[in-house]
C-alpha cells in the first residue's frame, strides 16, 4: 500500500512536458516602463535646453559636429523681443537679463566640465552686440570654443551645425 501512495505522489509531481511554456508579460510590462520613463526624463532635460520658437540664422557651408561631443555642451539661447528692442538670454530654461548675469553660471558649469563648450542658439534678428556681450561673459568664465546653431540654405527642417570662434561645430 506504500508504494501505490508513494507512485500516485510522484504522478502528481511531474511536470507537464508536453505542452507549450508559459510567456510571462508582467516582467516585460515592468521593463518597458522602466525604459519608457528612463527616455521620457532624458528627452525632457533636452527640451529645456533648446528653444524651438527661435529663428535661427542660415548659413551655406556649415559643418556637422560629432554627436559625441553632446556631452560637453552648454547650449544658450537668444531670442530677440522686437517689442522692447532687447535680447532674452536663457540657459538650460532659466531666463537671464544680460549675458554678464549669466557669467557665474557660465563659470560654475565650466568648472564641473573644464571641455565644455557654449553653442549659441541666437534668433537671426538678435544685434551683434548682444552675441559679443554674451561672447565676452563666455571668455570671462574660462570658455574658450564658442560655436554657433544655424540652418543649412533657410530649411526649418535641417538646422546643421556652424563652426565657432573655437572651430567645433554644434547645434
């Protein structure tokens, strides 16, 4: 009598090898909205850092930068308030009065990346003052490569990368 209770244990036991296995979908959902959020918080940061109402100046042979250099820049925007005659100047989305107000930040965010680089993302109608101010803050914070974000032949579609005062490219 043992043995027919040890032999129908034992039935119970086996694992059905015939059928087909199981796919799981909760550790895949949990993976996929890791990777979901883990993008959305990156292309979120990227966002602030470029201003997409900007009008940016055309150029004819600019040169593309290398996406490893992304890294290292400092992107500053300017945009040009035809009303008040004056240039906003921001920086990874906080808004400064002049450039000279933005030379600590210049000079804090040089210190923690000494191979960073300022790209300049100016509106086509900004003054050349207000780029030679903000040039100036620039070389007053340690940064020397300066370059500039333009569009290749007027293309809102194509903006390219126009080499700078410090001959790297960027957008």
């Amino acid at each position: 009598m043992a043995s027919s209770t040890v032999k129908r244990q034992r039935k119970r036991r086996r694992v059905d090898t015939d059928g087909d296995p199981e796919f799981q979908v909760a550790p895949m959902v949990d993976v996929l909205l890791v990777l979901m959020l883990f993008f959305m918080a990156i292309t979120s940061t990227e966002v602030l850092k470029k201003d997409k109402n900007l009008q940016l100046a055309d150029a004819k042979n600019a040169k593309p930068a290398e996406k490893s250099q992304a890294k290292n820049q400092i992107i500053v925007n300017v945009d040009w308030d035809g009303v008040n005659s004056v240039a906003l100047f921001s920086l990874d989305g906080v808004s400064y009065p002049t450039a000279d107000a933005m030379q600590g930040v210049l000079t804090s965010q040089h210190q923690q990346n000494p191979a960073a680089y300022v790209v300049i993302r100016a509106d086509k109608n900004v003054e050349y003052s207000n780029i030679s101010d903000l040039m100036n803050a620039c070389g007053n914070a340690g940064i020397s490569t300066v370059t500039f974000a333009v569009l290749i032949g007027g293309n809102k579609n194509n903006p390219a990368r126009a080499a700078g005062s410090g001959g790297q490219a960027s957008n």
